[in-house]
C-alpha cells in the first residue's frame, strides 16, 4: 500500500479536508524524473510546485457550477526516491500505475521529464489492451532514442509504440527531425499528428475519429502550450496551443471517451513565474474533473442550466 502526501497534497488539505485512500479515484503521483535533458533543466521541482501551486486554486468550478472534486475525491502519494536510470524509472513507474489500476482508480503522473510515459503506457496497455494515446507537445517524440540514451524524453513517444497495443494522436507538433519522418509515415495507421501550424482549422470530430475506440491515455507535455504563456518548460517552441484551446479538446474527449489515465510532464518551474505554476495545476484539476465526472455531458449541461438559474441549491 502506498504512503499518502497529507501536507502538500493536491489542493489545499485545510479546506478539502483529509481525503482518503479508498473514497478517492484519483491517484496523484509525484515523479519529478529528471534524467535525460537535453536543454533547460529543472523539471524535477515540477511535481512540488504544481501540488504548492495547487493551493492556490479555487475549489469551486464554473464551468461544472459545483466543486467537482467532491464527486470523485484526490489523494497524493507521499514523494519517494526516483530511480535514476530513465529506463529502470519506467520500469518503476509501470509498477506504480499497474497498483493504480489494479485497486480500479485513476493515475494522474505529475512529471518530471516525458521518458516517464511510457511506465504509465505499459501499466495501461496491460490492464485494457489496446489504447490511445492523446498526446499534447510541440515535439513528435518518435525518435529511437537520443544522445544515447533509448529511453531518452525526446524518444517518449517511441517507446511507447514498442507495445504494439499501443496508438498515439498527438495535437500541437511544431518540432519534428528529418530523421522521425520515414518512421512517421512508416506508422500512419499508428501515429495521427494534429500540426500545429494548422490548430485554426483543427475539427474536433476529426480528432475524435483519430483516437478511435480505444480507451484514452492523456500525456500531456506542458510545451503543447504556446512558449508565450508557458516559458517554465526545457525546450520551450511558439506556435503553440493556448490554456483554453487545449482544455476544450480534452473536454471533448471526455465527453465521448473514456479517459484512463494521465500525465502532466516537462514542466520545469522559474522562479518568481508563479503564473506558470498556477496554470499547471488548473490545467491537473480540469483534466482530473473531465476524466472522472460520470456523464460528464449530461453533467455540464445541468451545470450550465442551474448557472443560468441562478439556482445555486439545484441538484447536479
Ligand atoms: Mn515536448
């Protein structure tokens, strides 16, 4: 059984109160891996930072007219020691998730750099089979490794196409090497890529009928977001989504997809940039209350009715 975090949970312990183990879904996992950067560093000190950051958030959503994480309940595991090699990190993040899943709740991986997804990947594939991965960054991530490392953050994406259960749509790409595409187009029925340069004619039924139907793994690198409003990354690039375009996307998929799994990853906070930790621990509550809101259509519907009616005591 694992150790829960009970000072610097996700949100603020003094007003949600304790939570618990067996009434909470989500499973918050602190992972500030930290191994195969490339770049700008400091993405160890993100899973901190997002759980601080979070304390800050209000509870209450408009958008839900309610304060959702009352319908499905967080916990978050108590910071342990990482393994250093990416590849034995993997291999114990996969063995975290698989606990997850088995005791039927929802993992939420706060990163710590992108080599770790493919832990959570595995972990997912062997308990549904087959999935979708939508995948949010400015980088394709196919490449078989990276200055020697195979398990290297910029071959995330890679790795997780080892488990041929696995596919992956990814939204926002903008940085691809020469050498990715003969792989890309190697593995079109695979790999769907939403370009960023294109994001204004993005169509979400397109984007819905790419993931097919599959259950849904979100790994979201924090660099899908434009450089512009997230600079607190390694290899920030322009062109980007913004907050609210990307949270869209997600809600939509929730409202159709069943959504498993999640990660947070390459946030890599600067100091005095509290805005960007701000933004990446509301992006962690809208993800969290999109993937485990049952109905969720039906749900927002009614949210937007009783908002309406300014009938704050409806039932949602
Ligand atoms: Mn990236």
């Amino acid at each position: 059984m694992f150790s829960l975090e009970k000072k610097t949970p996700f949100l603020n312990p003094e007003e949600t109160g304790e939570m618990f183990w067996e009434k909470s879904q989500a499973v918050v996992v602190p992972f500030g891996l930290e191994a195969s950067v490339s770049y700008g560093g400091g993405t160890k000190n993100g899973p901190e930072a997002i759980l601080k950051a979070s304390h800050q958030l209000e509870l209450f959503d408009e958008e839900f007219w309610q304060e959702p994480y009352l319908n499905y309940g967080i916990v978050t595991l108590k910071k342990f020691g990482i393994k250093k090699s990416p590849k034995k990190a993997v291999a114990q993040l996969q063995k975290i998730t698989a606990e997850i899943l088995n005791a039927n709740k929802f993992p939420l991986i706060l990163g710590g750099e992108h080599s770790l997804t493919p832990g959570a990947v595995y972990a997912c594939a062997e308990k549904f089979g087959k999935i979708t991965i939508l995948h949010f960054d400015a980088h394709a991530d196919l490449r078989d490794g990276y200055e020697g490392e195979k398990f290297s953050h910029a071959a995330a994406m890679r790795r997780c196409l080892d488990d041929p259960r696995v596919n992956i749509v990814s939204v926002g790409i903008r940085s691809i090497s020469a050498g990715e595409i003969p792989f890309l187009e190697a593995n079109s029925k695979r790999v769907k890529i939403f370009w960023g340069k294109d994001k204004g004619s993005w169509q979400i039924p397109e984007i819905l009928k790419a993931l097919g139907n599959n259950q849904i793994y979100l790994s979201f690198d924090i660099d899908g977001l434009d450089s512009s409003i997230i600079p607190a990354t390694g290899t920030p690039v322009p062109g980007g989504l913004l907050f609210d375009e990307a949270t869209a996307i997600i809600c939509e998929v929730a409202k159709e997809k069943k959504i498993i799994g999640a990660d947070i990853v390459e946030f890599a906070p600067i100091k005095n940039l509290h805005a960007c930790n701000f933004m990446t621990a509301t992006l962690t509550y809208k993800i969290l209350s999109y993937a485990l809101s049952k109905d969720l259509r039906n749900k927002l519907l009614k949210a937007a009715k009783a908002r309406e009616a300014g009938n704050y005591k409806i039932k949602i």
